[in-house]
C-alpha cells in the first residue's frame, strides 16, 4: 500500500449551491446561530492553526460553548461545511494520501485553504513544521478574533512597527495599517521573513532613506515576528514555544530553524550571533532542543552567500532608493 504524501493536486468536495446547502441544514436539529458560531470556530482554527483535526476542535468548541453541542449535530454540520465555499476546506487522510482507507469522520482535518490550493508541497510541509508541538488554545473571545484572517493582536511589538513606518517611510496611518495587516499575514500564515517583507516594500515603491532606518526596521520585524501566533507552531509565538515545557512523549528529537530564517542566515540578513544569544538566554526546558537549533545556526550561517560588489552609481543595496556612493559608499 503507498502511503507516501501526496504531491498533485488534491480534488476538493464538490461545492452545493446555497439552496442545497440550506435545504440540508433544515434536515439537521441545529439552529442557525449555532450553525454560524461553528462557522465562525472553523474559520478562526484555520486561520490559527493551519490544519487541525475535527476530533480537536470538537473538544475546544465544546470545553468553550455555553451550550455544549453534540458529537451527532457537530458531525452532522462538519459533513454538510465540507460542500460550502469557505476559507477552509474538511479534508481526509483518504483525500490526502494515495491508497489510505475511508477516513472516520472526526478523523478529517480543518485545513486552510491556502495549503491545498495547488499541490500539497504547502500543506506537508506545515504537517512538518507542526509535528510534536501542542496546540495554543485561548479563550473563546480571542480564538473566534482569528476569524479574521488579519487580526493582529496588540502587543508592543505590532504598535512599534505600525509607528515606525508612519513616522520612518512616512506612510499615512491608513495605509500603514493595511500594510501591517499584510505583514500580519504572510507572518501567521507564510512564516514570511525579512527578505520576503523587504522584497514586498520595494515592489510597492516604498524605500528607506538611510542604511540605518532599513536596519531599524529588520530589528522591528524580527521582533514584530518573534511575538505573532504562527501557524507551524499551532498558534504559538515563538517567544512562547521556546519556554513550552512539552512531555517527554511529544518532545521532539530535534527543531529546525526553518528555510526563511536559514534563507535569512545565508544572505548575512539575520544576525547569527545575535540569534545564537537569544537561544542561550532563553529558557529551554530541553537543553537537547536548544542544542540541536544552535548547530543549525552554526551550518546555515557557514553557507553565507558573498554578495556581488556594488558599483559606486548602482543603488545602494540598503534599499535608500540613493546611488551607493551618495548612501553607504560614503
């Protein structure tokens, strides 16, 4: 039997017109607004968490609700969710994986449906990244904020970065907001790193005027970063993951950094020294854990990839918008 993952496309539940969505949700003893709290759980655990299964997230919705729904009315909804055209998708390991058996119905996953648009290279690799970590699980009010996709919880780090482009790239307050909502984005979802936001920045025509500022901001990412609830880490920060203490059943043998940031080491964009002393003052329940991320900083900052010399007229590669010998060429 081939249990190997899945590399082509994956072929959703066919999608039900509202009226035929509608006439089903009348067959089942469960009022609409129950239906839409549901809805709403689902959206926020997708955009939260990535993948989680059905059999999870009936424990959380029925630890959280006021009104305890059934196992029979839950499954009966989740049946029905699979046809609706949503921004998540109800997915078994028999849709997932070539040749497995039916998949019981509280053994299908809540999937985001970013990771399974396409091939499901995505959806793997997140299945990777989450492997052994516990599920962050906040109270109903601030899981059902996850519904939408762009919330950004307030924390300082979110309010300097917000400052720092209104008062630094001299963004009006609207237009920074949005630009933060992305960020919020690609960091939750994408594990995106500094390169990616930098690339975005320039893409939309926004530069930094000093080698100093483009620094300031890297230092406000990383930290803006560092403190958002991640999808590969099941809705931990990982502020908050390195001081989990996890059973010894579920602790894994080893983490990995991941490519953004390995990505970030290579191009000399992160600060592998810095990084290595964040991790030695941090505190590790498992001294194996931290051992095994200071050695991969050790290799993917021994690959660093010497940039091409920069012409006196070219741009200065700080991102100023400035020739380099008027910028940092000083």
């Amino acid at each position: 039997m081939n249990l190997k993952p899945s590399t082509v496309c994956v072929s959703l539940p066919e999608v039900y017109s509202r009226r035929k969505l509608n006439a089903l949700y009348r067959e089942i003893p469960l009022k609409d607004t129950t239906s839409r709290l549901l809805r709403k759980y689902f959206n926020a655990m997708a955009n939260l968490y990535g993948i989680i299964p059905l059999r999870k997230a009936y424990e959380i919705i029925s630890a959280q609700c006021r009104h305890p729904v059934s196992k029979e009315e839950f499954l009966s909804f989740s049946e029905i969710a699979r046809h609706e055209c949503e921004e998540y998708c109800l997915l078994g390991a028999d849709e997932l994986y070539p040749g497995r058996k039916q998949t019981a119905p509280l053994d299908r996953e809540i999937i985001d449906i970013t990771l399974v648009d396409g091939d499901l290279n995505a959806y793997h690799e997140m299945r990777h990244s989450q492997g052994g970590k516990p599920y962050y699980i906040p109270d109903r009010a601030e899981l059902l904020a996850f519904d939408d996709p762009f919330y950004c919880e307030p924390t300082p780090a979110a309010d300097a970065l917000l400052q720092f482009m209104e008062r630094c790239l001299r963004l009006k307050h609207d237009r920074a907001a949005a630009l933060l909502a992305e960020f919020v984005y690609a960091a939750r979802c994408l594990d995106a790193g500094i390169s990616e936001v930098m690339a975005r920045l320039e893409g939309l025509g926004i530069h930094f005027r000093h080698r100093r500022d483009a620094e300031r901001f890297c230092t406000l990412y990383q930290e803006f970063h560092n403190h958002m609830r991640l999808q590969c880490n099941r809705g931990y920060t990982p502020e908050e993951l390195l001081s989990v203490h996890l059973p010894a059943a579920r602790v894994p043998k080893s983490l990995s950094l991941g490519p953004n940031i390995k990505k970030e080491l290579a191009y000399g964009t992160l600060d592998a020294a810095g990084l290595e002393k964040g991790l030695l003052d941090s505190p590790f329940h498992n001294e194996r854990l931290r051992q095994s991320l200071l050695r991969e900083i050790t290799v993917s900052d021994g690959k660093t990839v010497h940039s091409v010399k920069v012409g006196r007229n070219d741009l200065c590669p700080c991102g100023s918008g400035q020739k380099y010998k008027k910028c940092c060429g000083r």
